[in-house]
C-alpha cells in the first residue's frame, strides 16, 4: 500500500489537517469541522474518490490557502464517514501511498493533480543491514518503554514489506507534525531507515535517563515510607497507653454539645449528630474522618445567633454618613428611612437589598462600608467581578477533594455575626460558562422570601441570610433580568464641578496632605488651582484622577521639604500647576467657538460619565450612496439611515432638490473610530449634520444637542441627561437643545445648570433645524 508505481496522475480533492499526519499503510480517524473540509470530503464521498491529506504548516490558520500546506502528503481512501452534533464529521481513512502536487485550484475547497512518489532504488543488501540494525534498535526501545502497545509490537514482526515496515513504525514512535512529516517527505527508503534509527536511538538514551531517575526517587520514597511506619506504629503505642486518647474524645465531646445547642430543626440536628457518632468510630488519620471533621467544624463556626448592637439613632447615622461622603443623598436617605423603620417595628425588619449604579469612582464601594458605621453593623465586602462558578456562591460538595463553603457562608464566618452589611461588588460583571451561572444562584441570596432557608451546598443545612443587608454595586444596569427584579436600583450619578471641588476640597486634599507625610501647614493648595485640576486635567465622572493629581502635588511638595533650600510652607496656585502636573491635558473644543457647515456636536452617555460626540458630514458628486463610519453600533446606523429618509421626504420643505440625492454621495463619520458608538440619542444631530451640509448653512457656534428622531420627525426622550450636560458645561458649550419629554428631568438640574448654559426644549426636528443652523444664505452647497 506504501508504493504506486502504477497510479497514475489524477485530480483530488484536499483535506488540509491540523496537529495530525497519517503515514501510508496506517488506519486512522480524522474530525472535520470546517466548511471546506466537509464540502471536500462530501465531494470525495459522492465521487468515490481518495483524497488528499495535506499538513498545514501553522494550526493556527482557519483557512489555509496553497501557501499555507506543506507540497508533500498522502493520499487516503475514505472508509467511513459518522455525523457528530454541531456540524462536524469523523471519518475513517485508509492512508496508500505518498504523493505531491504541482499548484492547487481554489474553491468550495482546494483541489490539485497528485503525482505520485516513488521510493527510490537502492542497494537491496544494505536495506537488510539497515532493517536488522532497525529492528534491534526497536527491541530495545520497547523493553524500555512499558508504554509500548504490545499490539503493535507484535503487528510489525509480521510486516513483510519494508517501506510499510518503517511507515508503520514511524507512526507508532513519531509524535509530532513536524517528525511525520519529515517522514513524509523523504522519498528514499533509505533515508527513511536512517531517520527512524536515528530518532530510536535518542528515544532509547532518554528511556535511560528516566530509568535511572525513577531508581532513584523509588529508592528515597521508600525511604519516607519507612519513617512513616515508625511513626504509626509510635502513634499505636501512645494510643495504646491512652496518652492522646483523652484528647480525641474532650473534642469530639465538645464538637457534640456545639451542634447540640445550635437552632436547628430536629431532623438536621439528628442529622449532624449522626455524622458525629460515625467520626467517632473512624481512625483519626483516615480520609474521610477528615472530611466530616472539617464539615462539621463548618457547621459550628458559622454564626447562628451573634449580632451586632445596630445604631438606631438616625441623628447620629446621618452625621456618620455625612462624615466621609458629600451628597449622594438617594442613598442617604433610603438608609435613614431604613432604620426608622426598625425603631417603629422594633428590629423586626428584614434586610434591604439595595443596587447602587453609577460610573467609576463615584464612592459606591466606600459608600458601603460608610452605611455598615453608620448603622452599627459589621462590614464585608464580595467582590464578584469575573466570577464564572457557580460553585462560589454556593459552595461545592463536600465529597469533593478541597471542597469549601461559598463566598457567602465565608463571609459570615468572618464577620462573626448574622446581621452585617454584605456589598456584593461588580455584579455586573459576573460572567457564566460550563460551570455553571452565577447570577442564578444569587437570585436565592438576594431574595428576602428565599434567603431565609439559603442552602450551602458544602453546609447541606439551611441558612438564614434574613437579617443581613446586602448592598450590591454595578457600572450598568446590563444585570439579567430576574437578577435586577429583586434588587432597589438606585443610580449614583457623575458629580458636578461644584461636588467635586466640595469633596476635593474638604475629604481629598486633607488624605492626600496626610499619605504625604506632610503638616497642615506646609501645604497650601488654593481653590482656583483646585477648580483649574478639575477643568483642565480631568475628564471623568467620579473623582479617582483628581485624587492622583492632588497626591502627585503633594509627593513633589515633600521631596521638596528634604531639599537644603526647603521653605517652611508651599502654595500651590492655578498658575504653578504646569510645574507640578505639566501641561494641561484637556483644552475647551475649539469647533465649539465656530460656525461649521457639516459638523454638530452631539452628547452621548457612557459607563463612566458623559461626553460630547462630534459628527462630521460630507458631501461629494456621486450617484447617491450613503456612508457612514466610525465604528458604530446598530442602532446608531439605524439612526442615520432614519435620519437621511427624513431629510428626503422633507426636502422641498428644507429647499433641496430631489435630484441631488441621486448626483451626490454623503459619507458621515463618528471621529474616534477605535471608540465603539451605539444608541439612539444622536438622531437630531445626525439629522442637523446632514440638513446643514445639503443646505450648506452651518451649525452655529457654541450649540450641543441629543435626542431621538423618528421618521415623522418627532423628537423623543433620552437617558443619562445629567451626565451630558455636565459634559457639555465642562467643555465650554452655551446651548444644548434636548427634547420636551426630558424637562421633567431639569428640576433636579436646576442648581447644576444656574447660568452656565442654556437648555432649549424641543419636540420635532423643525425647531431644532431653526435654532440650530444659521439664516439661510444665498450661498448653498448643493442648491446652486
């Protein structure tokens, strides 16, 4: 089967295999997932042909082209073909002879004429030497190597024909691609023999090496089995003698009265008294005594009926909320509600379960610990980012090898007590794979009529979560449906300027003074330089990056105090903060402050805070295409295409010729193309951007906008409206224009937006066209 000195040439089709090679003569099984293999092994079946096996030279490559395959394979009969779930086929294939091609054809698969190789002549004598020097080197090999198939030892005895001889050898000894293909390639017999005894004799030189290791490691660990049988029996006479028998049975005593004296039902308290008397008839070193010991010592540590005293004054719960966070007062509030609730009912009052969602930075996580001082509770805090077990929230088995409780039964463990405030942190970006989902398993902690009965798979007994408050955080509400339902939402937005020099001002400054190691008085760091950190070297909703840069300044003010010429104190003002932070980072958008024709701002909302959206629009001769880039969503791409069909339905109404939507193309772009965009609310500006390079009248100077258009032209309500028009104040816009719906939403604003910007309400694109662009001019790019 190795040899074709009478096949001839044919086309074939090819089957490029990844991390595998069969040898002629040999039987083997291949899987088949790709779109090409399976078109080019239905095609192989279908015609009753062989087919051709090509390595690829990287596994890495999907699909692979001629450049990709290595020039010499083997062509195989298909025996059987089995259907597997998900689209794949394994087949079974014979491997004949060795063959080669000259160029491939691309299509639904490649396909290319084989030639043949031919072993070539060679001296029939020395081939003998070679096959006996062979066959000792494999003798040897397989006394060695007590991984050696006897099967195959005995199937190459009764190989007649020597090049089938070393193929089949090769494929039994060779591992690696690369070695069987080396293999492959070799059309001279000869050679062939030499490679495989080459490849045995460093096979049998490694085979050595280990033998002698695994003497030596066989002779230290009876060694260590010797001294562990001394001291067992040692360990026999001190039982024996009853010097630690005593011992065993005081703790197993105490172990009984703890599980005794535990509120639990009758039948799982009988339950663990069971596994008790049974630990009590085990050997002490034995597996699985260890096993119920640790369980039981589980059961027992876990708080059942500590709490802590819980500060149900709510003068002093509002001053120690107000001590180490400024505003945030949703969440200040519903806690005080919280603990009044508790006096009038006197502490019978299950947990709350409370969800607090805002940008990074905002004070969320600390805000937790905040409400456990405020309220008198212990505090603990879960972080739950990149959890993918379920096994984490519940626990595993205790049958298990390393079984242990869950995150939660951990955590009151450590608190000591039942009614702690537990924060959950990150739940957003818990994930869930083959281990299991573990935002299901949250759903019976998170529950107030549930969690009263949480059962730990490692405790197997019931536990009651009632009476802890479990506050979770997240940076999105993209929480699975069932998973928000049982929480109370509450939405910490991005701080404004005024909140962020107040906190920088009166929590971040004093910290940062102190971590410095420096006085009070050394320091000085006025509050226009405080304002000029916030305007000019910080773009975010939270306060993180203002804390850095007022900590940069301080480090620097300290390695100046060692200097020999240090002064006494340092102050810091607006002026000195490029010698400290260097140049400014943000500047105000300078297009703000222009006339532009195709070019309107826009506001857009992400996780972390607001932020202006620039959309650019051009317009070139053409034959009416539509373009638009930037990396965008979607959505986003709907709400162009929904804002070019209503400038066309309302062309003659904006002074456009219908025409020109046939002789001219329009590309608009989203700058920043690596930044993914998505949503709705760009619709007006889109909308803007497009009228105003149609009509040629530009986008007054100084104007941002957002909401969502519709095909009638009416403007819909959008979210995130305090984040965007913080963003537009900060960089230097005096209109933002957003829709009616959202005037509701201003009242809290009020304050925020106090002659800093004016807001214009809108409900159709009409009024929007009419504020935001210019008189319509003589001059018109496309009317002219």
């Amino acid at each position: 089967m190795t040899e074709a000195p009478t096949v001839a040439t044919k086309e074939l089709k090819i089957l490029p295999l990844r991390d595998t090679l069969l040898l002629p003569g040999t039987v083997g099984s291949l899987v088949a997932g790709r779109e090409s293999s399976l078109a080019a092994i239905h095609a192989a079946v279908d015609a009753e042909e062989d087919i051709f096996l090509l390595a690829q030279q990287s596994a890495d490559i999907e699909a692979p082209l001629e450049a990709d395959l290595f020039k010499t394979g083997v062509v195989a009969r298909i025996l059987q073909v089995l259907k597997l779930p998900g689209d794949t086929l394994k087949i079974l294939v014979e491997a004949k002879y060795r063959a080669t091609y000259d160029q491939c054809n691309q299509g639904a698969y490649l396909t290319a004429t084989v030639h043949p190789v031919k072993d070539l002549a060679s001296d029939v004598d020395l081939l003998k030497r070679y096959r006996t020097l062979l066959t000792h080197r494999f003798n040897e090999y397989t006394e060695l190597n007590q991984t050696a198939h006897s099967d195959a030892v005995i199937l190459l005895k009764s190989i007649e024909n020597l090049s089938l001889y070393v193929d089949m050898m090769a494929a039994h000894i060779l591992n690696t691609v690369s070695e069987k293909q080396k293999i492959v390639e070799m059309s001279s017999l000869k050679d062939r023999l030499k490679y495989m005894i080459t490849v045995l004799s460093q096979e049998i030189e490694w085979l050595n090496v280990e033998h002698e290791l695994r003497h030596t490691v066989k002779a230290d660990i009876e060694s260590d089995q010797t001294a562990y049988v001394k001291e067992k029996r040692l360990k026999a006479i001190q039982k024996l003698l009853n010097q630690d028998d005593n011992t065993a049975q005081n703790d197993l005593k105490q172990l009984r009265a703890s599980i005794e004296g535990l509120p639990l039902d009758s039948v799982t308290r009988d339950k663990l008294l069971s596994e008790c008397d049974k630990l009590k008839q085990m050997p002490a070193a034995s597996s699985e005594a260890s096993v119920i010991r640790a369980h039981l010592d589980w059961v027992v540590e876990v708080p059942w009926t500590e709490r802590s005293a819980v500060n149900l004054d709510l003068e002093n719960a509002q001053q120690a909320l107000d001590q180490d966070h400024y505003g945030l007062q949703k969440v200040k509030d519903r806690i005080l509600e919280h603990i009044a609730v508790q006096v009038k009912c006197q502490g019978n009052v299950k947990g709350p379960i409370l969800c607090l969602v805002g940008p990074p930075g905002v004070g969320k996580t600390s805000l937790g610990q905040s409400i456990a001082q405020a309220m008198g509770r212990e505090f603990i805090r879960i972080a739950l980012g990149g959890v993918r077990d379920e096994a984490e929230i519940r626990g595993h088995r205790k049958t298990y090898i390393g079984a242990m409780p869950g995150r939660i039964i951990k955590a009151m463990k450590r608190v000591g007590v039942i009614n702690p405030v537990i924060l959950l942190d990150e739940i957003d970006k818990i994930g869930m794979d083959f281990r299991g989902d573990p935002a299901s398993a949250l759903l019976e902690v998170l529950d107030p009529e549930q969690n009263t009965q949480f059962n730990d798979h490692y405790l197997e007994v019931d536990y009651n979560l009632s009476e802890a408050i479990f506050i979770t955080t997240a940076n999105t509400t993209e929480i699975p449906a069932a998973l928000k339902d049982r929480m109370e939402m509450i939405c910490l937005s991005s701080y404004t300027e005024a909140e962020k020099l107040n906190i920088a001002e009166h929590f971040l400054l004093p910290k940062c003074i102190k971590q410095a190691g420096l006085a009070d008085h050394e320091i000085k760091v006025s509050k226009p330089a405080l304002q000029a950190i916030i305007r000019s070297y910080t773009r975010e909703a939270g306060v993180r990056d203002i804390e850095r840069l007022i900590s940069t300044i301080c480090r620097k003010v300290t390695q100046k105090t060692l200097s020999p010429q240090s002064k006494s104190s340092y102050a810091v003002s607006a002026r000195q903060l490029q010698h400290y932070l260097g140049p400014p980072r943000y500047e105000r958008d300078q297009a703000l402050e222009m006339d532009h024709i195709g070019l309107v701002h826009g506001m857009a909302w992400t996780s972390v805070g607001g932020a202006l959206l620039t959309i650019e629009a051009t317009l070139f001769p053409g034959k009416g295409l539509f373009e638009c880039t930037g990396h965008l969503g979607n959505v986003m791409k709907e709400s162009m295409k929904t804002a070019l069909s209503l400038i066309r339905t309302r062309a003659e109404h904006l002074g456009i010729a219908a025409k020109h939507f046939k002789t001219f193309d329009m590309h608009v772009h989203v700058p920043e193309g690596a930044t993914p965009k998505d949503g709705p609310s760009a619709g007006i500006a889109i909308c803007t951007a497009l009228t105003s390079v149609m009509t040629g009248r530009a986008v007054k100077q100084g104007i941002v906008m957002t909401g969502e258009v519709t095909l009638r032209g009416a403007v819909l309500k959008i979210g995130g409206l305090k984040e965007k028009l913080l963003a537009a104040i900060q960089s230097g816009a005096t209109v933002a224009i957003i829709p009616k719906a959202n005037e509701p939403d201003l009242v809290e604003l009020m304050d925020i937006l106090k002659n800093r910007i004016k807001i214009l309400t809108v409900d159709h694109i009409d009024e929007v066209l009419e504020v935001a662009l210019v008189p319509e001019s003589s001059s018109k790019v496309v009317n002219d």
